[in-house]
C-alpha cells in the first residue's frame, strides 16, 4: 500500500475510534512501519477525530522527522515495540476507560492482566502485560516495553492505557478493541466468580489458530481466574 493511502487509512481507522468513545480530547496515537523502516504517526496534541492526512508525522528510520507537524511524545514507546515485537507493522495506543480502569486494580497478574473471558480475546489478544506506570512521554517506558522481549503484542501502562501492535493497521485497531471489550466484561464480571475458558479450551484455540502470545512454557494461560476485589 502506497503512503498516501496508508495516510488515509490511519485518519480513517482513528475517526473511527474516536467517534465511538474509545478515545477523547487530543489523546491517544496511531503508528505505521513504513517499508524503509521509517514510521508515519499521529501528530502531538492532534485530536484522532479531526486528522489531516498532509499533516501526520513522516519519521526516518533513525526517528528524525521528514515532514509533517511535530510526533506524538509517546515514540518511544512505540519504537521498543516495533524493535522487539517480531510482524509489528503498527501501533494503537489509546486511554480508552474500561482498560484505564483495568489497569489501575491490585489484583490483576502483571504478566497476563485479564483471564480467558471469551474466544476472541484469546485469539486476538493473547496475553497483555502489565507495565508500571511512566509519565506519559517518559523515554523510561521504552526499555521497560524492550525489557518485556516481544513476548506480548498487547501492553497496558498502568494507569495511563493499551498499547498494541498489529501485523497491519486494522489489525491492530480490531485487538485494541477487542482488549477494550474484554477489559468491560472483566470490570462487570468482577467479583461474581464467572465460568472462564477451561486450560483445555485454551490450549485448543492455541493448537488451532497458532497462538504464540497466548501460551505460558506449558501451554496453559497465565492467569486462571478472576479474583475477589
């Protein structure tokens, strides 16, 4: 796909989000790798609602900007985890509410904050680690993505929001709402002791559809079931 499509395709996919709640204001940013290993992002301050194509950010491979407003502060983070997260050919970081909310309760399992609610979460998520939590900008958030190995492609920073990586675009958008959806259904189910996907019932999702986020060393979910608050 050429760049002014891929242009149209990140204002597109982020009105999208925007218009349906999952992000407000001017927060939250969208990335995509270019072929020459160079990015192309949401501006600073920019609202994901109103963005204009001619104006996202154009990076070269050493992260010095080509053209375009001035980037997102949040590149760091967004550069760790392309360099560590093998396929990642962009990036949706958003402060949608349900997964804020998620990531701000003491009981979640840092390497796998949410158990195996439904089929999809396994199956388009995988397992989302936890990262403590950054001032937003903060260069140290990259070497605590980096420290994380490319294991998850879904992380969420404590108190701050999701960061996930997609093998394309929509990709990322469809695993970044569907970690939103799941982190509601955590939230509502919270305390009511809910029927989780059994090990079994994982281990098959895995088999069939080749999950490798999903599967700890034994080829079972990291985490077992909701706790009490």
């Amino acid at each position: 796909m050429d760049e002014t499509r891929l242009r149209e395709q990140i204002c597109l996919f982020a009105r999208s989000l925007f218009e349906r709640g999952l992000t407000h204001g001017s927060s939250g940013n969208i990335s995509i790798r270019l072929e020459d290993g160079g990015l192309l992002t949401t501006p600073t301050d920019s609202s994901l609602g109103f963005l204009d194509p001619a104006r996202l950010t154009r990076l070269d491979p050493s992260g010095r900007v080509l053209s375009g407003d001035a980037p997102t502060k949040e590149i760091p983070l967004h550069q760790a985890l392309y360099e560590t997260r093998n396929g990642a050919g962009a990036i949706v970081h958003l402060h949608s509410t349900h997964s804020v909310a998620v990531s701000m309760l003491p009981e979640i399992d840092p390497a796998s904050v949410l158990p195996p609610l439904t089929a999809y979460s396994v199956m388009r998520v995988g397992r989302t680690a936890l990262v403590p939590y950054y001032r937003p900008g903060d260069p140290a958030v990259a070497g605590a993505i980096r420290a994380l190995g490319g294991r998850h492609a879904a992380v969420l920073l404590a108190n701050h929001g999701p960061v996930v990586a997609g093998t394309t675009l929509e990709a990322a958008v469809n695993a970044t709402e569907e970690l939103e959806e799941t982190a509601r259904l955590y939230l509502l189910l919270r305390g009511l002791n809910p029927r989780l996907l059994t090990q079994a019932q994982v281990q098959d999702l895995v088999q069939h559809f080749r999950l490798p986020d999903v599967a700890d060393g034994d080829g079972q979910h990291a985490s077992a079931h909701v706790h009490e608050p």
